[in-house]
C-alpha cells in the first residue's frame, strides 16, 4: 500500500500561461500492489486512484477587479503491470504497462454552468517505471517500508465524447512521483 503525490510534467491538454506563471498540476494518490511469479519473472500488479486539478484560465476584469477562472481536474485509476528487476537487496526496478481509464471535468468560476456538462471521459495507455528503496524490518525481508520514485507515460486516445465534436483530439500525460508505502 503506498501513497503518491507527483508533478504532471507533461499535459497536452493544458496551454502554458501567457504570464508564465506554468500550468504544472500536482497529481496526488493512493495505491495497493501486489507481486507474483509468472513463468519464473516476477511480476508487480498494482491500482492506484489519483487526483490532480491545474489552473486552464484566468481573467481579470479591467473594470472591477474580479477574477473569474476555469480549471481542469483529473481523476484516474490506473492499472500497472510490471516486470520487477532486482538489482539488490534493498533497490527493485519495475517496468511495465498501465492502463488509465480518466474523467476530465472543467470547472468554471461563471454562473449557470454545471461542472457535470462539461465531463470527458478518456481511456489510455503506456509505460510505467518505478525505482524502489526497501528498508524491510523483518528476517525474511517480507515486511518493511518502501521508498521509491515512479514515472508514467499515457496516450489517451479513446473518448467518450457524450456527442459533441472531438475528432482527432488525443490526450497525453507524463507525472513523476516520489512514493512512500509499508509492504507486508
């Protein structure tokens, strides 16, 4: 069991502001994995929910001074399975592909528009990696804590676009996140 909370590096869908203040989202979480042995390569399966929202818009009135913004948030549930590398006792390398299934909701700071009209739901997938520290505190190195970096590519590239226009719009993201979980 782990818990995340990483920086979206990349996001197609987000305009870099013209004030250069960045767009960046922080992406945070909660997962559960577990490892077996397929055909003698170990195999790290892992569902993890994460949450994120990043600033699309702002505008400032010239006449009163009212700021009205637009945001995007994120939803994800995202399915990993890796190949587990051992490259010590204490450091694991994973690799592998994951599988996103994400709702895009805007949210806009105007009257008389609802959060719910403005949904997208996508599905994507990619490559996931992960460096992991293992401080185990029991003899058989089965329980312990896990300290570790992870990084994730998706292309969405399925949506349900609920009939309104959105030929060839595709959907990528890249989010490095630092993680800290207890294995037992």
């Amino acid at each position: 069991m782990s818990v995340q909370a990483g920086l979206q590096v990349l996001n197609n869908d987000v305009v870099t502001a013209a004030n250069n203040e960045g767009n960046q989202a922080w992406v945070f979480g909660l997962g559960v994995s577990t490892k077996s042995t397929v055909g003698n390569v170990p195999v790290e399966y892992s569902l993890r929910f994460s949450h994120g929202q990043t600033e699309l818009l702002r505008q400032q009135s010239m006449f009163n001074g009212f700021t009205q913004s637009t945001n995007l948030r994120y939803q994800s549930l995202t399915f990993e399975a890796m190949r587990v590398f051992g490259l010590s006792e204490l450091f694991e390398f994973s690799l592998g592909l994951n599988f996103v299934p994400q709702y895009r909701t805007l949210l806009y700071d105007f009257e008389n528009i609802s959060p719910e009209r403005d949904r997208l739901l996508s599905f994507g997938m990619g490559l996931s990696g992960k460096l992991s520290l293992i401080e185990a505190y029991s003899k058989n190195r089965s329980a312990g804590l896990v300290f570790g970096i992870a990084a994730q590519w998706t292309d969405f590239f399925i949506h349900n676009s609920r009939n309104r226009p959105i030929d060839g719009f595709r959907y990528r993201h890249f989010i490095v996140s630092p993680h800290l979980g207890i294995r037992f």
